[in-house]
C-alpha cells in the first residue's frame, strides 16, 4: 500500500460502531441486527420442542447455523471496514476500552454482539502487515470530556450527552471530541517514543505491552476519586466481598463514558 499522510483516532462506541478522528462516523449495520432479531427467533423455537425429539435436533442444527451466518456476517463486514482504515491512514489509534469489564454490565449483549475485540485485531494485524502504525491508547484517558482544542477536562457526562460546550469557545460532538483525544494521545506515545516531548500530565504507557497494561490503567483510574475495585480484586474480577457488579463502576469511568 502507499504511504499517506493522514492519521487518524477511533472512538469504539455503541450509537456509532466507529467514530474517527476525521468526524467520519460508522454504524454497524442492519443487517447485524436482523440476523440477531432471527437468532433469537430461533432460540425460542428451540426451547418448545421436547427433548430428544427429532424436531429438537433439527431446530438445534438451525440455532447453529444461523449463529455461524451472523458470525460470518460480521466477521466480513469487518473486514471491509478495517482495510478502509488501514488503507486510508498511515496510523491508527484506539482507546484500549476495558472490554472485559465492559462485557459484565447491563451493556454486556451490545458489546459482546459489536465484536471490537476481533475488529481491533484485525486492525493490528493489517496495520502491521501494511507498514502502518497501530496502537491502542491504552491507559485511562478522559477522552470524552476532554476537549480536544484546549485540553480541559470538564465533569463526567451522562450517555445521553451527544454533544457539548466547552468554556474555550469549542463546540464539541461527544464521540469525534473523543476520536481526537484518542489521536491526540496516539501521536504523543508514538513521538516519545522517537524521544520526543510528551505532553505533561499523561502517564505513559509502557511501550511493548498492548493488552496487559490493565495494572496501568488502574493506577490512573483510582486518581478519579471513584468506586474502583483496585488491585484487591481477585483473578475473576471479582471484588473481595464477592459481587462482581462493581465492575460497571470500573467501567462507567472510562469505558462506557468514553465510548457511548
Ligand atoms: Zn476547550
């Protein structure tokens, strides 16, 4: 592929699937959602049939051929986005969203159902492949409240709140405000990288690790000033007192806020 100039952010969400730095913004399609809405059809026509029956086996046989088509569908819809991407870009960045955590909360079917674990690989894998820069942003970053013009941070924001003011003037939609913060904190790790200046105030990340700076995430977390379950929590994600609900407040604080 030929080099281009142009790099660009991602904001993962659930209104847009991908919103880019650039403003352009991606919604998964219908057809996901249709082949979903007869997934659960199906479901339910399995669950009546009797035990052992013939029918049973044949609904069965269905359930699982109408899960591997919306896998498949996703899967090649996927593809087409990530090699737009790639192609049109000479680096991308994406917040590394605490998916984990993220699929554990009320949001939990969406998130599972956008896939962004296998799209953010595909990413990875084509960046690499192409010559380009990949990179997850992946500490915690008030990407959402953040304003991309001026770098103040404003208070949270409820998931409704599309779009919003900042005191500098800016006028800012949520998501691409997000995207370019996501940018904006790419391009600063990728040139320190190079030993240049960073930016003050952010922490970087170390600079091999891609999926297991969840300690490094956590660290900046806990300077929220939130309900964090800190490192106390066991390996399943749970907190000592055995719920693992407390996980949504993890996220609320970066992933959902940033993404939605
Ligand atoms: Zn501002």
């Amino acid at each position: 592929m030929p080099t281009v100039a142009s790099e660009v952010g991602i904001d993962l969400g659930l209104t847009h699937y991908v919103v880019l730095s650039d403003g352009t913004k991606v919604t998964a399609p219908k057809f996901l959602r249709r082949t979903a809405h007869k997934l659960k059809r199906l479901q339910q026509s399995l669950s009546r049939k009797s035990p052992g029956s013939n029918r049973r086996k044949k609904a069965v046989i269905k359930v699982a051929k109408a899960h591997a088509k919306v896998a498949d569908t996703r899967r090649d819809w996927q593809h087409k986005l990530s090699t737009t991407i790639i192609r049109d870009n000479q680096a991308v960045y994406v917040e590394d969203l605490c998916i984990a955590g993220l699929g554990r909360t009320w949001l939990a079917k969406s998130v599972h159902d956008a896939g962004w674990a296998s799209f953010t690989a595909m990413l990875e894998y084509k960046a690499a492949r192409y010559g380009r820069v990949f990179a997850r942003v992946d500490r915690f970053l008030p990407s959402t409240r953040m304003c991309s013009d001026c770098g103040r941070v404003g208070d949270k924001m409820a998931l409704n709140v599309r779009a919003w003011q900042c005191p500098c003037g800016s006028h800012h939609d949520r998501d691409v405000n997000a995207a370019r913060n996501v940018l904006a904190a790419g391009q600063a790790d990728n040139s320190n990288d190079r030993g240049a200046q960073v930016r003050p105030g952010l922490v970087r990340a170390p600079r091999d690790e891609t999926v297991t700076s969840l300690s490094a995430v956590r660290s900046t977390r806990s300077s929220e000033a939130i309900a964090v379950p800190q490192n106390g929590e066991d390996v399943n994600g749970r907190n000592p007192c055995g719920t693992s609900d407390h996980r949504t407040r993890t996220c609320d604080a970066g992933g959902v806020g940033s993404t939605s």
